[in-house]
C-alpha cells in the first residue's frame, strides 16, 4: 500500500535530460514523507507579482539589517555618551570572529548549493573573471593608491599597503544584483557568470591579501622589485593550489569514507560526520598557513558532487536545509554588524581618499570585465554581449569581507588602520545602497531579459543566489541510480567529453554508491 501511494505521489521526474525515479528512495526504512513538485512547502509567487517578492526578499532583508544596524549602534552611541552604559566590548565587530564562524559556513554553503552543470560549463571565464579579473582590480586600485600618495594628492602608502587595499576592497558580493537577475529572468549564462565570479573571487581575493601581508611582515628594504613580485606570485601561487588541493582531497576522503562506512541507518551519527568533514579543511589548512576559505570552498563542491550521494535520503535534506538555514544566519549577524560597527569603529575620514578610492574601485572593475570579455568572446560560442558587460560591471558591489579584512589588516600607525577602515566602509554602503538599489531599473532600462522566460506566464520564484537553490527538496540529491541506470543515463551518452566523461566514467562510480536491485537495501519499481 505505501508503495503503491509513494508512486502516485512521485511520478518521474525530468532533471537535465534524463528521467529520475522518486518512489525507489521513498521506499526506505525511515517514514519519510515528500510534497510533491507541484505543491512546494514554500509560497509560490507567480508573475509581476513574484518579481516583487523575489526583489523584496533578495534585497531589502539585506537592506534592512544594514540600517537597523546603524540604528541600533546609534542608539548605543547616544546611551554611552549619556553615560548610561557601555556597550564598547559587545557592539565591536571582531574580525578574528569573523572569519573563524561567520564566514566559513557562507563560503562552505556556497560550494555545496551550487549549480555544478552551469558552473563547470563556464569554469574557464568565471576563473579568468576570479583570478586574474581579481588580480587586476588588486593591482590597478593598489597602484593608483600609491602613485597618487606619492604626487601628495592623498595621504600616502606604501607599495604593499596599497596593494593590501586593492586586494580586500575586490572581494565582490553581489547578493542584491543576483537576487534582481533570478526576479527577472535574465540571461542564465549572465547569472552564472556574476554568481561564480562572485564565489572563487571572495577567496581570491582573501589569498592576495593574506600575500601583501605576508610581504609586509618581512623586510623587503634590500629587495628589488622585480623580486618582490615573484615572491608575492609564489606565495599566491602556493596558498591558491595549495588550498584548493588540501579542500578538494579531504572531500574525496570523505566521500571514500561515507562510501565504504554504512551509516544511513544512523543520520545523527551521518550528519555528524558532515559536519566535521565540512570544517576540517578550515582547520587543516589554516594550521599549515594555508587559506582555510579556499579550502573549504573546493570541499564544499567536492562533498556535494560526490559524498552527498552516499548519504541516506533523510541526511541529504537535513544536511541541505541546515547549511542553508546556518549560512543565512551567518549573513543576517555579518550585515547586522557592519551597520552596528559604523559607530563603535573610530573613523578617519579624508575625503579626497574616499572620492579617489571610489573612482579606482569603478574604473578597475571596467579594466577587469570588458578586456576579458573581449578576449573570452574569442573563444566561447555564447558570446558575453556589449549589455551583459556592462551589467558585469555595474553589479561589483561590495560586502562585508572587505570591511573584514580591513580591521584584519595589521598596519601602523593606527591613523593608517582607521582611514582604510573608514573608507572600506563608506565604499560598501555606496556600493550597496546606490548600485545595489538601482540595479533593477537599469536591467528594465537595457533590456536584457531572457527572451523565453519573458514569454512565460508562471515562474516559481527562488528566493537564493541560484536558480537550483531554492527548490525545497531536489530530486538530484534524492535519487540513487542503479548501475544499469547509470550507465544508460551518463556514461553511453556520445555527447560528453572532458573531464566531464572522465568524471561519469571513472571518478564517479568510485567515489559514490550504486545501488544494484539485488542488494536489497531498495526495492525495484513495481510493475
């Protein structure tokens, strides 16, 4: 009887040109009960209506957390001053909290939850957008910081404190301007596009920073430039793959582990093991001197394609709907705190460092996209036109990983410290409050939603950074094929090539469970 109503309630379901079973995981010894497709647990918006919705919660949540926290250090500023209380210790943004809680379970989540089919597909320009459209920025801001210092026009640097700032102010979270995209239907390839860039670029640009602080903890007085920079392109070189490789090795571990160690009839104990598999990258690389935020990034896309398919059906939601859950908490208290740290950080404030700083932040993000998009255009066969470029660039909005790193940076004297600080700062809020709100009438403005998603009449809105993130429950991450299944799905396939073959033919079966129908552990479909 529960088999049979498991298969009206579940019919197949088409997911990326192949038929998934649902009721062959239903049948488990776990009562698990699922909604079907049609009927999601979240409200479904539909219409001009949706696009509203998904503008309202994409963006003004955000919004809001800002200037509530603004208000609230306000607040707090004013009782301290009437001598009421004080507050100092506990309304202090400290970065070492920061990025020891906060920002690992952002940056893991992100891995996790993303779309690997439309990722890998343009992995080559969202890396050439992260690195070297990162490298770029780093080098144009820092650059012009420096030279401008020295013809006295602002207050002056040295060459790897400039080159620190630029690194840290091109960390990109364009949270507001992906949210609008998923709201209006554009271009996938574009939202893609800004959304990768946006996660390789974070640990990027945490990688270049830690580089300029490692340079200016040595003395390099004796060292010539030319010097200075091979040591700073070997030391990025070594945190970049270095990381990436510790991240991605203890992912194949513990899909390894969770292969050959049966704990689907335990999920707390499964669950458990997730969880410590998701930090110890952190930890491991970290303690090596090492970026854990590379790493754990890697690990998070490596778990999720392959030791998230051994887990047992109830593990895989909970494992999904609690990153999801942790990582949106983590940014409501980052956002919250950069508002309340606007009082309770002391500020020096020039303001021909700020317009100038601003102007290099603009001018760089257009150095970096329209070049590369010229030069992958060479190469792609879906060409990145003249109006995504321009939405590329307008959409370099910053967060809260470079007002982080600002107060991680160790310079002297302190005045040096607070005016990097400070300007962080007021180029987050413009960024955020002006290109961030008037993102939306400029994609209206230029036209550049999809042509097919205008014609349709329905859209289910998803409230997240992409579009295979919102769904409560995917059918991908509760199905498990059999091998004759697997095998008719992926590897007979003519059309793949690559790594992606490799991946189907090989990596695949090895690192994850088939189920075959005489195992016994599901059921075969009834007749």
């Amino acid at each position: 009887m529960g088999e049979k109503m498991a298969e009206e309630e579940f019919p197949n379901t088409t997911h990326e040109g192949f038929n998934v079973t649902l009721h062959t995981t239903l049948v488990v010894t776990t009562k698990l009960v699922l909604p079907t497709p049609a009927k999601p647990i979240l409200p479904v918006q539909t219409g001009e209506q949706a696009q509203q919705e998904e503008q309202s919660s994409g963006m003004t949540i955000f919004f809001s957390l800002l200037v509530l926290g603004i208000l609230m250090g306000a607040v707090i500023k004013i009782i301290e001053f009437k001598k009421l209380a004080n507050w100092k210790e506990e309304e202090m943004f400290r970065p070492n909290m920061f990025f020891l809680l906060l920002l690992p379970p952002i940056i893991f989540e992100s891995g996790y939850s993303l779309h690997k089919g439309n990722f890998f597909q343009n992995i080559g320009s969202i890396t050439l957008f992260a690195v070297f459209g990162t490298a770029i920025s780093a080098f144009v801001v820092g650059g012009g910081i420096y030279f401008l210092g020295q013809a006295d026009v602002i207050s002056k640097l040295n060459m790897t404190d400039s080159f620190a700032f630029g690194s840290l102010i091109s960390a990109v979270d364009p949270v507001a301007t992906i949210a609008i995209f998923n709201a209006l239907h554009v271009d996938p390839v574009l939202n893609m596009l800004v959304f990768g860039e946006s996660i390789l670029n974070d640990a990027v640009s945490i990688v270049l920073t830690n580089t300029a602080e490692g340079l200016t903890r040595k003395n390099m007085s004796d060292v010539s430039g030319w010097q200075t920079f091979l040591q700073a392109l070997g030391y990025f070189l070594k945190m970049f793959f270095g990381s990436a490789a510790l991240g991605t090795l203890t992912g194949l571990i513990s899909a390894l582990v969770l292969k050959h160690i049966d704990l689907r009839k335990t999920p707390s104990l499964e669950f458990g093991m997730m969880i410590i598999f998701a930090y110890l990258p952190y930890g491991l690389a970290e303690g090596i001197s090492l970026s854990g935020i590379m790493a754990i990034l890697f690990s998070g896309i490596v778990m999720s394609h392959y030791t998230h398919h051994n887990l047992s059906p109830v593990t895989q939601i909970l494992m999904q709907q609690t990153l999801r859950t942790v990582a949106f908490l983590c940014e409501t208290c980052v956002f919250a705190f950069l508002g309340l740290s606007i009082f309770s950080f002391p500020h020096k404030f020039e303001i021909s460092f700020v317009i100038w700083c601003i102007v290099l932040v603009l001018f760089a993000r257009a150095v970096n996209i329209f070049p590369l998009s010229y030069l992958l255009n060479f190469f792609r066969d879906h060409k990145i036109t003249p109006k995504m470029m321009f939405i590329m660039w307008f959409s370099g909005l910053r967060g809260a990983i470079p007002y982080a790193l600002s107060l991680h940076l160790d310079l002297e004297p302190m005045e040096k410290r607070q005016l990097i600080g400070t300007t962080t700062i007021i180029i987050v809020l413009f960024t955020i409050l002006l290109l961030g709100g008037s993102t939306m009438p400029l994609i209206r403005l230029m036209d550049i939603e999809d042509a097919k998603a205008r014609r349709r009449n329905k859209k289910d809105v998803n409230l997240s950074k992409t579009e295979k993130m919102g769904n409560t429950i995917e059918s991908e991450h509760l199905s498990e094929l059999t091998e004759e299944e697997y095998e008719a799905h992926y590897i007979r396939r003519q059309d793949l090539k690559g790594f992606v073959w490799l991946d189907a033919k090989y990596l695949n079966p090895f690192f994850t469970r088939r189920l075959t129908q005489e195992v016994g552990h599901w059921p075969a479909p009834p007749s």
